[in-house]
C-alpha cells in the first residue's frame, strides 16, 4: 500500500527517457514517505531533473532547489548513500559512459576542470576508446566483412555518405580508396544534396552510408533513395535498432560511448580502415599497380618530400 502511495508523487512520465540508470530514482519513490518535507523538495528535485545531478554541486543543486546543501547531504544518506558525492556518481558515471545529452557532456567536462581532475579525464577517454574498439571488433566477422568488400570491389561506383562529424571519416574513407579504386564519390558535393548525388545511381553501384545519434534526416532520405535504385547499402551505426542499419544490405554497429560532448569516431575509422584492407584483399591485382603507379606519380610530382638516403 504504501508502495502505491509514494509513486503518486513521482509520475513515471518524468523517470521515463532519463538518461541515468533508473535504480537511484526508484531508491528516492521507493523511500518518499519516509523524508523529511524538505528532502522531499531536494528529491521532487532530482527527479524531475536527474541531468543535473551529475553536472552540479551540491551548492550548485541546492541553490537550483531552493534548499540547503545539507538537506541534499541528508536526502543522500536517507536513501543508503554516505553523502552527496556517492549518490551523485552514478549520475556522473553515465555521463562519463556516454548516455547522457551532449550539453550535460559539455557541463560535466566543464565540472571535471573546476575540480582538478583533468587526470582522470584522460584515464576515461583512453578508456572509452579501447573499450569502444573491443565492442566493436568482437561484434563483427571477418565473413561479413568479406561480403561487404566484394560488394565494394564488385560495383561500378561507390558513393560514401556522411554528414556532421562523419561527413571526415566518409570523405577519408573515400581519399584512400581512391588511390587504388576508381570511381568513389564522398557525398555530398558542395552545392548538392545526397539525393541529388545518387540522381543516376542504380543497382550497380554502391552507397556507404554513416550516421550516429541523433540520426541525419539526409541520411535516412539517400537510403531510401537508394533502396528504390536497387543499390547495395553499407551502413555504419550506433544501434542494431538503428534506421541506417536496419536499410542496409551489410550493416556494422560501432560503438560510440565516450565522456566526450560528440559521439566517438574511434571505432568508425578503425573499422573503415578494415573494411578498406578487406577491399584490398579481395580486389585483383591490378589493385597493386594503381597503388604503386598513384605513389609514383606523387614521386615524380615532388609531393613527398624524399627524406635523404
């Protein structure tokens, strides 16, 4: 009964969508009645702004409830934690572990300065970065991986699509390519749209198509064009559940996480880096001599500087 009683004061409307784990918000519903009014009001507080806690201090959020930072100290150690700093953590934690908004990101790093730890800050994104690389590498075969190359390899052209912070990984992932394939395109060019790019494409061809959280509407717009061309799509994403993903003949999920205010691109462009090795692989051997005749010709040209013998 008195379970029912202390969720009337928490609509699960305002827990739903959050960005941290549920379990301390349950702990705070759970232990309502048992609060002080004024815990009440720094609790009514966190749950109705569960962003803020990771972000702020405990003179910070009480200012923003109109409490005392006492009351938040106290609200903590009635709900099991030993103080403030405890019961923020996992707030904090999943900002650090990339599930919480980019501005509340960019507040936390801000927060992570003011405190000195710029330490532990660089222990993080190494962290995330090698972590980010094993989810993805021991989520994906070298099969599939060998699938989607043939198709590269295989095409007539191929069309690399991003936008945003992908819009580099796709127009490198493209640069590379190109000095031993011809025939690849970054989308879009200057002055077009991705659609207009894809205009004459058909089931010869190829699109590579990137988008994290939140998705680009420009991107899911080209993979419906290019499903009704018949092209074969390569997408890169977030999610299995995402829409680049779910359009995609061969679909490869990166992992994203990062304390960073972007998503990482880490292990996108260790992945492309792969998928254009597997190209390589499969390719004939002529593959071998536009590499080597496009190096020369950069010789010849006096690109490289040519380091002394």
């Amino acid at each position: 009964m008195c379970g029912q009683a202390r969720r009337t004061y928490v609509p699960m409307s305002i827990m739903n969508g959050t960005n941290v784990s549920s379990q301390v918000l349950d702990r705070l519903t759970e232990e309502w009645e048992a609060l002080t009014p004024e815990a009440q009001k720094a609790a009514r507080y966190v749950l109705e702004n569960p962003n803020d806690v990771g972000v702020s201090t405990v003179r910070e959020i009480a200012e923003a409830a109109s409490v005392k930072p006492n009351t938040f100290v106290r609200m903590a150690r009635q709900v099991g934690f030993e103080g403030y700093d405890d019961f923020r953590a996992p707030f904090r934690d999943a900002i650090r572990q990339g599930t919480a908004s980019f501005p509340d990101r960019a507040r936390w790093l801000q927060d992570i300065r003011k405190s000195g730890d710029l330490g532990g800050l660089y222990a993080d994104m190494a962290e995330a970065a090698i972590r980010n690389l094993e989810d993805t590498f021991s989520g994906i075969d070298a099969e599939a991986m060998k699938l989607a190359a043939e198709a590269i390899w295989g095409s007539r052209q191929v069309f690399t699509l991003g936008v945003g912070v992908n819009n580099a990984n796709a127009r490198n992932f493209t640069y590379l390519a190109s000095t031993g394939m011809t025939q690849f395109h970054a989308i879009p060019r200057p002055g077009y749209t991705a659609v207009d790019d894809l205009a004459w494409a058909d089931n010869r061809d190829v699109l590579i198509a990137m988008s994290m959280r939140p998705y680009r509407s420009e991107v899911i717009a080209a993979l419906e064009v290019a499903r009704e061309q018949g092209m074969t799509i390569i997408g890169l994403s977030d999610s299995p559940a995402s829409p680049i993903i779910r359009a995609a003949d061969h679909g490869f999920v990166v992992a994203v996480d990062t304390p960073q205010f972007f998503p990482s691109s880490v292990s996108a462009i260790a992945l492309l880096e792969t998928l254009l090795s597997f190209v390589i692989a499969v390719a004939s051997e002529e593959i071998v001599e536009r590499v080597e005749k496009f190096h020369q010709r950069r010789h010849k040209l006096g690109i490289y500087l040519e380091e002394p013998e």
